[in-house]
C-alpha cells in the first residue's frame, strides 16, 4: 500500500516524507478535491487493490476514508495506519473490511455514482475466506450470498448447551453448607 516513505523515529516522533501534489505542495485529502468521474473510478479502483494487498498481507486498515488518503502527484497515499488490524486474528477484521470499502464507495460514489450499488467488500472477503484472493484478482463489484438452510435445531442445541453450561457453572459456584 502506497503510504509516507518514515525516514526516522526519535523520543516517540515519526518523521516521514511530505506528501505533494503535482505542484509541490502538502498533498490535499481526498474530502478536499472534486473529480471527474473517471478520475474517481480509477481513483478508485486503485485503492481497491491497496485494500486488497494490505489484505492478502494479512492487514486490514481499519479506518480508511476520505480523510485518511492523501492524493499525491503519483496517486493516493494512505495515512494514519495505528488501527490496522490483523485479519485473520481480529474478530472484527471482516467488519472494518467492509466498512472501508464502502467508505470509498460512498466517497467516491458522489463523483462516480454507478459505484454505489457496487458490492466490493463483501466480494473481497469472500474471495478471501475462500483463499482465492490475489493481488491481480479482477474484481467485478458484485455480490450475492449464498441462500443455504439454517440449521435451527443446531442453533437450539447451541443454546441449550450453554444454558446447561452456565447452570453447572452457578451450581458449583454456591458455598458448601
């Protein structure tokens, strides 16, 4: 992912390369430019491989929007990575997946709105889950679940063994007489 080149760290303070726009100076977020509609579909297409490198590298940003990618001269530059999660060992991993993809398709969407009916985050976890994700994945921005039958009497089971669980539990816990 396309992130500020860190040049030092010194008494807790990073310093990393000044992001620029094509004229020299501090590179804007993204919530501050206007696009085109082409600009904003490769725009965002581009961060939708970011995203689906960082995942294929077992980490999911976190926090990605508008006003966490700043739009260099080369393209879209990704900051403020504290909260980058490990996907495979977060269990909330798949839901800020799926909301930093729709961050961008809201964002981008306002521009470019074909992209708001699109679906790519769940169709990036998915193919994730299944191990199908690569970095040269095509990705066509659609998603249906799978329809399957819900196993209630395995759930009703579930739940009953907990209950049971939780009763042996409260048992054991009161004082001997």
């Amino acid at each position: 992912m396309r992130v500020p080149h860190p040049y030092g760290f010194f008494e807790g303070v990073l310093l990393m390369e000044l992001v620029v726009d094509e004229d020299g100076h501090a590179a804007p977020r993204l919530n501050d430019v206007l696009f085109e509609p082409e600009d904003a579909r490769r725009h965002h297409a581009a961060l939708l491989a970011e995203v689906v490198r960082m995942l294929g590298a077992g980490v999911v940003h976190g926090d990605l929007s508008e006003f966490n990618i700043l739009l260099a001269a080369d393209g879209p530059v990704v900051i403020d990575l504290p909260q980058a999660v490990d996907a495979a060992g977060n269990n909330h991993a798949q839901r800020m997946l799926l909301r930093d993809v729709d961050n961008l398709r809201d964002f981008f969407g306002r521009f470019a709105p074909a992209l708001r009916s699109s679906r790519y985050g769940d169709e990036i976890w998915d193919l994730y889950q299944r191990g199908m994700l690569q970095p040269d994945t095509a990705l066509s921005g659609r998603f249906e679940r799978a329809a399957r039958a819900v196993d209630l009497g395995g759930v009703l089971r579930e739940i009953d063994d907990a209950r049971a669980e939780e009763a042996a539990r409260r048992l054991r816990m009161q004082p001997v007489p």
